[in-house]
C-alpha cells in the first residue's frame, strides 16, 4: 500500500503506540469473511450465480447528521456508503469530490452495482465527522481483498485534498502500509471535524464492498476471533487432506486422490477469497494473484467432478453419463490455459461458469445412480449441508434473518461439514473395502487352516491337544472369542476344549437337550449362525452371535463346536461352506485319533485295576509337575504300599490277593478326586499326584485315607480281611525339576513309615 501526505496530521503519542502496536498484531491476523458470493463459486451450483451478483451482510448503518456520519468503532459503513461509476475511468481525484459531482453519488446499497463484473472505474464517496473533542484513531478495513486497485483520496470540510493512499492486489503485498490480508486504511481525525474520503476502485472481479470502521481495541478482539475460526476451518481442511492422502497411498485408489485434491483445490480457493494466499503463498506474484481466483475455481470444479465420477461409481451404472462427465473434464483441463490468457474478468466469468456446470453434472450424476449405492447417501447430505450453510449467509446479505455469527459464518460451517461428511463417506468406502479384502483373508485363511489342521491332525494323536487347537483356530478365524467343543460320551455330550469365558465356561452338557440353541444343532446338523436371540433362548443375554459346527462322522454327529460373540460377525456363504468342510475333515481325524487314543489308552493301564501303569503314570506326572512349575501351582505326590500284603497272599491265596489289590486302589481314587492321578508303581506299591494341594493337605488327606482302608476290611467268599497302608509323602518345592525326584522323596518317606511300625504316614 502506499501512502502520499498532502497534509498530515498530528496524532497524540499514546495513540501513535497504539498504532504501532496494532500494526505488529494484524501481520497475523484475519479479517472478516471475503464477499459471500466467492465462498460459494467452487463448491455450490444454483445459489453460486445468484451470490457472485449478491451483497455482503451488513449490520445496522451509522447515524449520519448533517451528510456526515459521527465516528463510532466497530460500525458497519456499507449503508452510508455514495458510489459513482466512471465509465472511460477520465475523472480526476478533484473532479470526483467536486460539489458538482455529489448530485452523481447514489446510495451503495441501492445502486445495483454490487455484484457486477465490468471495466468501469467506480468512485466511492464516504463523509466522516468527529464530533469528540479529541483526536481519534481508527482503522477502514474494506475485507475485498480480490479488489485490483483501491485509491483512497482523503479531503478536509473544505474539500482540499490532504493524503492519498494506494493499495489493491495488482501491486506487490508487502508495499501495503499494513501487512494484512484486507485493506486497512489508517484514519486521524482532529476534534470537531471531519473528512470527506474517496476511493477509487479499480477491479477485475466482482464488486463488493464490505467495508467497516473499527477502533483499535474493537479491532484487536475481532482479530483474535476469527484467527482462532480460521485456524479451525483450514486446520479442519489440511487433516481431512492428510487423512484422506494416507488412504491413497494405502490402497492407491483414484477417488481418495481426487478427493484430496478437491479439498485443496477449495482450501487454496477460500484462501485466495481470504486473502492469505497472496499474503502467505505468492506475496511477490501479484500478475499470478490476479489469475489465481479463475484457476482455482476452475480446479474445484474439475476434482468435483472427478471425485463425484469415480465416487458414485457412475461408468458402472450409467455408462452414458459417465462420458458426458469425462468429456466435460476434458473441457475443464483445456480451459485452464485459456483462463491464463484470458483478462482476468473474462477468466473470472468463465471459471464461474464452468465451475456451475461440473457442478450440474454432479447433480446429474446422483440421478444416473439413484441411491444404487449407499455412498449417494453420504454424497447427497454432505451438499445439503453445505447449500444450508450457503442459504443462511445469503438470507444475512439481503437482511432476512439476523447477522450474527452462526450466520455470518455458516459457509465456512458448511463447507468444512462437506468436507468431513465426504471424508466420513471415504472411510465408509475404505472400510467396505476392507471388508471385501477380509472376507477374501478370511476365506484364504479359512482353506491354509483346514489344510494345515488336516497334517495337525494326521501327526498327532493327543485328542486333547488336537480339539484344542481346533478350537483356537476356528475362534482366530471366525472372531468370536468365547467358545468349546461338546464331545458326544455315554450317550451324552461332555464339554472339552474351550475358549474365553462366559456362562458357558465349566458348563457340564450332559443334556445338551435342555438349551434350545444346542437342541436345534444336535436335531438339524447344520451349521447354525444367530446374530441376536431370534427366536431361541440363549444362556448369554450379552451375547450378539452365536454360530454352531456339527462335527459328523457317517452323519453320526460325533461332537459339536460353539463358538459366540459378544459383538456382531458376519460369516459368508463361501465361508459357511468351508466351515462345514473343516468340521467334516475334523470329525473324520477325531475319530481316527478317538480309536487310536482308546489303543493307547489300553496300552496305558494296568490291566488287573484299571488305573494307568507306571510308564503312562510317570509320563502325566511329569506334564503335571511342569505346568504347576509354570504357573506357581503347589503340587504333592503320595506313595502307597499295602502292609504284610505276601502274607495275605500266602494266607488268603493271589485271588484275594488281587481282590484287596483293586479295592484298595478303588478307595484310594474316589478319596483322590477329583484332582489326583493314581497310578500301580509296583506290585503293592501306588503312586498319587496331586496337583494343587500342598503338602499340608496332602498329609491330611493320607491320614484320611489312611484311616478308610484300615477301617474297611475286604470281603470275598465269605472271607473278611481287615488288613492296613503306610504312605510317604513329597511337594513340590523350588529345586524340583523332575517327577523322579518326588517319587524318590516318597519312597523313602515310605520307607520310614514302615520302619516306624507301618500303618502310617510319613514325609521328609
């Protein structure tokens, strides 16, 4: 801006501090919004033409004795502002504040001349009055920074010219006396007089003339506002940007580029709109700043349509206008060389109106779909909003409803809800993307798993460790966290392998009939999936899916699996199908390993008392010990040895022999459950371990049992033999690392109780 004085005037020192203060702040601070019309240009279509040719909002004007208004801070100018248009641009400075000219001046408000584009130089005429008896400072801020020259002609009461200013965007920013996005005029008045100003305005876009008058505090505050609302919308717009350019590159799909390019395209034009393109992005390029209104219009309108293209997925459900849109796009990236070329006016005219049709196509676009899908859902209210955000800044302009700041702000309110909402849109996009690519890695993972579980199966015969790993394979898969496997036993079914928790967890399925949900598996042998209650009473009310596996065998139904979810899962056909294979494949080796476990179970008990022989024995006490060893369980072990048992054999015969033998080892487990492992160590001689009992209870527990034998002869053919046990005991303790340690402890516990006098118990 520069500034020529004729005859300046003394400013007191305080307010001179103030000034230079002020000057330090509104290098960062913003303005009021640009002209209504250009928030629209690039994103509306119907109101768009209606807004370039519209007015700004205004507040209430100022009081306006004797054709001068009183100086007031914070005072809306535009209804006392006089405009004259200069067709061939020849008036002088002097000529235009002649006496003569005044009859010339029209009220702004009713001129018809906001709105219109034209080469035509237009004169603006303002009276100001100081009626305080002070000198009083205040600052003209006219928020139109698209203007191209503005020169500000300032006179005294007796119309002598005292001071000129010129600023605008054709000249270079930093020659403005004020580094601000709009134009601010600083003004001096000495006390009880005035100051007729005249502006000379010189444009290439759309004339508007926001202008308002502000004292230094009421300038600061406002400041300070709308840094804080314009830091919000362009931040909005840069993450929205940001979020939408890491989809792009995580799944390199077009439509998220054009996205991002929209959004920037209209954050760069907002910002041109602003002001704070030419003062933070090209401050030295004012030949591109006179350029860069068409341009980015233009561009908005272009990424529309190519978003709203790709989008609504037209090509695939309306192949024909489909073309319609890339033959227009074609147009649109043609033209922007034209624009280049052009006068700006002409570019300006023309970037509007290609910006209106991209936008009729985007409409057009929505009707070829016709809510096909449901992203034309999120399209269509994501415009609604921002055309309401539109429609309320229009009803303030013409002075319908009141201007306050919901109002006055609305498009920016809009335009940054648009871009959430069509960012919300996009996720929804990404994530049915993302759906369909983990439905394909569900079913992937579904056929490797069967494959892999099929040589699990062929290499292992441990059926517990197999059903375990059924059951966490298919909980991986399917997603559902809580689970078991019902194994049919003994015409019932026992609950095996499990997962998570729940009610279900312990659950004792001996009559599976009494659950709905599992009476309806066992009687249909098909795979069931519940998503909610249904119809069916299930054990868990917080439970939102429920799926069943019938695991057959010769369509004999050999076990179930019941997997559920406390959050809702979708299971395809695809992966119900395979699901079925997989349950099918597992049935088929379950059996296989059933009749193999049941050989080896038999290769693993002693035969004359059904408890397991001492190899098998030694093989679950060594699992036992590990596991409490892992996880800081207590664990004792207990020897047994039937006292002067050759002389019952001698006495009585090896039948009775035999006999005291099974009953014996038949006390012993019923007193050891339902933890204890019992095992025939040698021809008398038992072992027991205990996992989870400490060394006290296990002591007390031999006493028990003790006490049980001796008091409980042995009948057999009419013969009664009372006869008694010495017990040894051993725990676990920190330097135990193998069973055989606490079988040697036992034993020689044992033996202590029987050099004692037998019928005892005895530990180390």
């Amino acid at each position: 801006m520069k500034s020529k004085s004729i005859s300046p005037k003394a400013c007191p020192g305080t307010d001179r501090t103030a000034m230079k203060a002020l000057h330090t702040s509104v290098i960062k601070a913003a303005g009021l919004i640009a002209a209504l019309p250009r928030a629209l240009a690039g994103g509306l279509i119907a109101v768009l033409l209606l807004l370039t040719f519209g007015s700004g909002a205004a507040a209430a004007p100022i009081d306006q004795p004797d054709d001068s208004a009183s100086l007031a801070g914070n005072n809306d100018l535009q209804g006392i502002l006089r405009i004259m248009e200069d067709k061939d641009g020849s008036l002088t400075p002097e000529q235009a504040a002649a006496p003569a000219m005044d009859a010339l001046y029209e009220p702004y408000s009713s001129s018809g001349f906001a709105g219109t584009l034209s080469k035509s130089v237009y004169w603006v005429k303002l009276d100001l009055y100081n009626d305080a008896a002070r000198t009083r400072d205040f600052m003209l801020e006219l928020s139109k920074p698209q203007l191209g020259k503005v020169t500000l002609y300032q006179f005294n009461d007796e119309r002598k010219l005292s001071s000129e200013t010129v600023t605008g965007r054709r000249l270079p920013f930093y020659d403005r006396s004020y580094i601000h996005r709009n134009f601010i005029f600083h003004l001096s008045f000495a006390p009880m007089s005035g100051e007729k100003l005249y502006f000379k305005i010189e444009t290439d876009t759309f004339l508007q003339l926001p202008m308002k008058l502000w004292d230094t505090q009421s300038f600061l505050e406002k400041e300070q506002h709308q840094d804080l609302l314009f830091g919000v919308y362009y931040g909005i717009m840069l993450v929205m940007a940001l979020y939408n350019i890491f989809l792009f590159i995580s799944i390199r799909e077009r439509t998220y580029l054009y996205y991002v390019l929209f959004i920037l395209s209209f954050a760069v034009m907002q910002a041109v709109w602003d002001g704070f393109a030419y003062q933070f992005l090209w401050p030295d390029f004012p030949g591109w700043e006179v350029r860069a209104n068409p341009m980015f219009i233009t561009l908005t309108g272009l990424f529309a349509l190519l978003f709203s293209l790709n989008f609504l997925s037209v090509p695939k459900y309306s192949p024909r206008m489909a073309r319609i849109m890339q033959f227009f796009t074609v147009v649109l990236i043609l033209a922007l060389p034209a624009i280049l070329l052009l006068s700006p006016a002409a570019g300006t005219r023309l970037a509007v109106c290609l910006s209106s049709v991209s936008i009729l196509f985007c409409l057009g676009a929505i009707l070829a779909v016709r809510f096909r899908i449901r992203s034309v859902f999120f399209y269509i209210f994501a415009w609604i909003v921002l055309f309401a955000g539109a429609l309320l800044n229009i009803l303030a302009a013409y002075k319908l409803i009141p201007l306050n700041f919901w109002s006055l702000y609305s498009i920016r309110f809009g335009s940054a809800a648009e871009t959430v909402l069509l960012s919300l849109a996009l996720a929804d996009r990404f994530n049915g993307i993302r759906h369909e690519k983990t439905l394909e890695e569900k079913q992937g993972a579904l056929l490797k798993q069967l494959h892999e579980t099929t040589k699990r199966l062929t290499s292992t015969h441990d059926l517990d460790e197999l059903l375990q790993f059924t059951m966490t394979s298919l909980s991986k898969i399917t997603a559902c966290e809580h689970g078991f496997i019902l194994l049919e036993k003994e015409g019932g079914y026992e609950l095996t392998a499990q997962t998570g928790a729940g009610p279900w967890y312990g659950l004792n399925a001996a009559e599976p009939e009494s659950e709905a949900f599992l009476r309806r598996l066992i009687v249909e042998k098909q795979l069931i999936l519940l998503s909610g209650h249904e119809d069916l009473s299930l054990p868990d009310p917080l439970a939102r899916t429920f799926l069943g596996i019938p695991i057959l065998y010769h369509d004999r139904m050999i076990g179930a699996v019941v997997l559920y979810s406390y959050f809702a899962r979708r299971i395809t056909g695809n992966e119900r199908s395979i699901l079925r294979d997989f349950a099918g494949q597992v049935g088929i080796s379950m059996e296989n390993v059933r009749l193999f476990s049941e050989i080896n179970r038999l290769a693993s008990i002693d035969g004359l008392t059904g408890v397991y022989n001492r190899s098998h024995f030694l093989k679950l006490a060594r699992r036992h010990l590990a596991q409490c060893r892992n996880t800081g369980v207590p664990l004792s072990l207990i020897m047994v040895d039937i006292d002067h048992f050759k002389s019952i054999n001698d006495r009585y015969g090896h039948l009775m022999g035999d006999k005291v033998i099974q009953e014996t080892v038949k006390r012993l487990a019923e007193l050891a459950q339902p933890r204890g492992i019992i095992g025939r160590y040698g021809g008398e001689e038992f072992v027991l371990v205990l996992p989870g009992v400490t060394a006290p209870q296990a002591i007390r527990l031999a006493e028990i049992m003790r006490k049980s034998i001796a008091a409980s002869p042995v009948s057999m053919q009419g013969q009664s033999i009372s006869y008694t046990i010495s017990l040894g005991l051993s725990s676990l303790g920190p330097d135990t690392h193998e069973i055989t340690s606490l079988v040697d402890q036992a034993d020689r516990a044992l033996y202590l109780a029987k050099e004692s006098g037998r019928n005892s118990v005895k530990t180390l």
